[in-house]
C-alpha cells in the first residue's frame, strides 16, 4: 500500500531555515506529482508547493522565494526546503500524493517557528 513518511521538522527561529523530507513506498514514485501541505492550529489545511512527475513546480503566495521543492526519484523522495522562515509558517507539515484517483497522506511533521 502507498506510505508516506515525513521527517524533518523542529523548533527554528524566525529567519531560519529547515529541510523537510518526504519517504514514499507502494507507487512508482517517479510518475506521481508529489504535494506538501500544511495546517496552522485553528486553520484549514493548505497547499504549500507541488513538483510534477516532470519537476514542474508551483508554490502558494505566502512561501514563494522561500520555500523549495524538490525530488529525488531514485531515493523515493520528496524534499521542502524552507528559508525565511516567519512565525506564521508554524504548522504541521504533511506530505501528499493521489494515486488511482485515491489521496494519500502522510502523519505529518511539525514546524515550530519561534523566538
């Protein structure tokens, strides 16, 4: 079955900088468009970035210039390289892929941004 597994996350200052990493298992990685999410506490979950199977990208409004996505597909791996980062990036961060017109999520890491 399709497993994600992020790692990565922690306690960072603001301006400081994380790399988050995204294991998948159970799909032929290098065919899917792989997603990062994450969910402030009190909010909605939201798209952050999304790479494509052909390593197109694209970024929400709030992270572009400061957040990274990237893939590595001989290790199964989905990267979110995130600088600058600002209070309002805290949130769990979530790895996402849809296969067969099925959603999959991973558990989620955390993201503390603060002082």
């Amino acid at each position: 079955q399709v497993q994600l597994v992020e790692s990565g996350g922690g306690l960072v200052q603001p301006g400081g900088s994380l790399r988050l990493s995204c294991a998948a298992s159970g799909i032929f990685f290098s065919l899917y468009g792989m997603d990062w999410y994450r969910q402030a506490p009190g909010k909605q979950r939201e798209l952050v970035a999304r790479i494509t199977s052909g390593r197109s990208t694209n970024y929400a409004d709030s992270v572009k210039g400061r957040f990274t996505i990237t893939r590595d597909n001989a290790k199964n791996t989905t990267y979110l390289q995130m600088s600058s980062l600002k209070l309002e990036d805290t949130a769990v961060y979530y790895c996402h892929v849809v296969k067969d017109a099925m959603p999959y999520w991973g558990k989620g890491t955390l993201v503390t941004v603060s002082s």
